[in-house]
C-alpha cells in the first residue's frame, strides 16, 4: 500500500476486533513509525507503551470508561513530556499528534485498524493517570492518547467528507456557503 493509498482507506474503527494476535515485530513497526514523525526543534517529546499482555490490556480496559477498544489484542499507549522548546513554546501536542497518524497509517498498512482515543482519555476525570501507573509511567510524562490495535471483525465504515472546494483554496479564503 502506499502512502496515498493509506490516507485515503484510514477510518477510525471502533468496532470489535478479531481475537488475532497483533506480532511485536508490526508493533514495533508501528511505534518506529511513530517515532520517526516530525519533532518541534527535535525535542522528541513522545513516548510510546506496546502494550501485549491480556492482563495488562484488562487492568487498562478497568479504568477506561467508557470502555473502548476492549476486544483488541494490542494497544499502543502514547505519552508525552512538556518540554520548551523555542521562545517559550512547547510543540508536545504537534509532536504527539504526527507521531499518532504516522502510527495510524502505519496500522492500515500492515491490515490492521485503530481509533485514536485522547478526548475521554485526557479529560476532566484523568483516566490517562490512572492508565499510567498501571503502567509504571513516570509522573514527568503524561499519557494522552490510547490507540487499540487488531485485526477489524467488521469493515470501518468512512465518514462523509465535505467536498474538496468546501474547505480548501488557491491564493485566498473563498466562502462556499
């Protein structure tokens, strides 16, 4: 598949995934993806979690409420740091952001799919604190997004997208309306 091809075909997926094992070599794959994305002045501030292990998946899936993503083989949970990085600016969301579509991508090329979680995850009751020291996160590091990753049961069903001239332009702003 190529890169055209994978935007084009990647849809968040929030349905049920088969029971199929997710290799820690395409998890792997898929953090390196991650990993490789941009960095705001090369700060590097994301981290990646591969999580495998059915009992950790269930002690996450315990606090994630509601619950998403439950019937995954595998999750990858990202982190991220506030680092400064120029002029009193922290790029940590832009860092994170294109390291999880990079993964996103990524996921649809090698047949599986995903959803990328962060609302509920970073919200008021802090479920990504809790998530985090189940996995042992150390508290300079925030967890802000959990992608499931598996094989999809069903097929992800594409969102309706404005057309082209709707939201993009040459040379100035053009109301459609």
């Amino acid at each position: 598949m190529n890169v055209k091809e994978a935007i084009r075909v990647r849809h968040s997926y929030r349905g049920k995934f088969k029971d199929t094992l997710v290799p820690r070599e395409d998890l792997v794959t898929i953090m390196q993806a991650g990993l490789d994305a941009p960095s705001g002045c090369n700060k590097q501030t994301t981290s990646l979690i591969a999580v495998d292990d059915p009992e950790v998946l269930k002690k996450l899936h315990s606090v994630i409420i509601p619950d998403v993503g439950e019937s995954a083989p595998a999750a990858i949970c990202v982190l991220t740091r506030r680092i400064i990085a120029y002029r009193d600016r922290c790029f940590a969301v832009q860092d994170y952001s294109a390291a999880i579509e990079n993964m996103l991508l990524t996921i649809v090329d090698l047949g599986y799919q995903s959803c990328w979680y962060e609302g509920h995850i970073t919200d008021n009751d802090r479920i990504g604190d809790r998530m985090a020291e189940i996995l042992n996160v150390p508290e300079e590091y925030e967890l802000v997004c959990f992608l499931p990753v598996g094989i999809a049961e069903s097929d992800p069903v594409p969102p309706r997208k404005k057309a082209f001239g709707e939201r993009a332009w040459f040379n100035a702003f053009a109301r459609t309306e």
